[in-house]
C-alpha cells in the first residue's frame, strides 16, 4: 500500500518507509515482505491510506484455515450434486419402472442369447444389481431417493457453511462425516475399491483437521485458543509486533 502516496508520515511506517536515499520500502501485508521502489511519478494522493481505510487480507494460519475449508466445501459440493443427481434418477426410475422393465429384459436376452422370459437369470455383476431394481418395492425406492436427497442437502449446508468459515458448519460436517466413517469402512471390508479406500482416506483427515486444527469440542483449548491463534497472525497487532525496526 501507498506506492500512488506523493508523502509518506511516521505513521505510515507500518505499510512503507522511505530512506535517506530517496528510496521506499513497502510492505506487502500478507506475506510481510518488503519491496523497494522509487517514488511515484505521478502520485494520486498525498499521503498512504490510513488503517480505517483498509481491509486486511488474511495472513498465516487464518489464511491455511480459509485454504483448507473451501477444499472442503468444494468437496462437499460435488457431494451435493452427484447425491442430488442420484435422487432424482431414483425417483424417475420409480415412476416409469413399467416402461424401463420390458426394454432392460429384452436387453439382457439378448446379451445373453436367449429369449425374453419377463425376468433376468444373472446371478452376480451388474446385471444382477440392475435385476434387483425391478424387484424392488415402489415404497423402497422412495426411501432411498428420500434419503439420497436430504443428504445432498445436509452436503449443500456444510459446503455453504465452510465456504465462509462458520464454526456451526465445522461442528455439522464433523458429525456427519465421522458418523459415516463405521458405514465406510463395513463397505471397504466387504468389497474394496480404490473410490472407497480414497473417500474414506479424505473423510478421515476432513474428522482429524476438524477436530485437532479448528480444536472442536473445547480440545487443545477449544475457541478460545483458535481465536488467539488467529489474534496472533492477522489484525494490526501482529503487523506491528512483525515490524522491523526503523
């Protein structure tokens, strides 16, 4: 700041300083470097901006905290689409089952050389899932596309919630996911694949980075301690206690 200011006062010092040769140092306030220019040839106002002019930008760990929490939320995000993808085509597969069974037989007849018997005779793989759908209760379907859908929504609240760093939105992504982690990992023991092995990886370090680095629950001091954390790294106070001396 204050490389358009024709003068530069004393109380500047904190954003820019000037030597004797004639030459200025101005601070960049995130990452507290000092970058040497001349003097502005054609200056737009007298003096720097004062603080009540400026917004800070986030520095040190508030900064990583922003960073890592909208990695979350965008996570979460793509979670609300695919699960609110997937209700929708629940649902839309429960209202034209009728339509869908008689072509889905055909198809598997004559996947498999044989004749349309009004039912598949696949035992295992994807064709024997796909069976099951059509055996499948109306009133199930809807449970699950139900189910789909409000856990999309609980998906989209975390992801707004993180993506502006609310601590309620810390709370609900950390009780959700860790209440899933026992589902992942029956899932991961009885058929592993790499997508599941990968998810549950990432919901476990989303519980751990919740839980020891936002310090939820009162641990490592709770709040309190995260709000000192932060006091430490942005605000004036921490540009002045980083200054170097004149």
């Amino acid at each position: 700041m204050g490389t358009d200011a024709a003068e530069v006062r004393p109380e500047d010092a904190i954003l820019v300083r000037e030597d004797s040769h004639g030459t200025r140092w101005y601070r960049c306030l995130r990452c507290d470097s000092w970058l040497p220019l001349g003097r502005p040839a054609h200056p737009s106002r007298r003096f720097p901006p004062d603080r009540s002019e400026l917004e800070l930008p986030l520095r040190g760990r508030p900064l990583r905290d922003k960073i890592v929490l909208r990695a979350i939320a965008i996570d979460r995000a793509f979670h609300l689409v695919v699960l609110t993808a997937l209700g929708v085509l629940v649902l839309l597969f429960s209202a034209d089952r009728a339509t869908l069974r008689q072509t889905f037989y055909k198809v598997v007849a004559d996947l498999q050389g044989g004749t349309v018997s009004g039912q598949s005779h696949a035992r295992h793989g994807l064709l024997h899932e796909l069976d099951n759908l059509f055996t499948t209760s109306s009133a199930h379907l809807h449970l699950l596309a139900a189910v789909l859908l409000v856990y999309g929504a609980i998906e989209g609240i975390e992801a707004v919630g993180l993506w502006y760093q609310r601590r309620w939105a810390e709370y609900l992504t950390f009780i959700v996911t860790a209440s899933l982690l026992p589902f992942e990992i029956y899932e991961i023991a009885n058929r592993t694949t790499p997508f599941k092995v990968v998810a549950f990886i990432v919901n476990v370090a989303v519980v751990v980075y919740l839980l020891l680095a936002k310090r939820l629950f009162g641990l490592r001091g709770g709040a309190a301690a995260d709000e000192a954390e932060r006091v430490r790294d942005y605000g004036w106070e921490a540009l002045e206690r980083s200054a170097p001396p004149a």
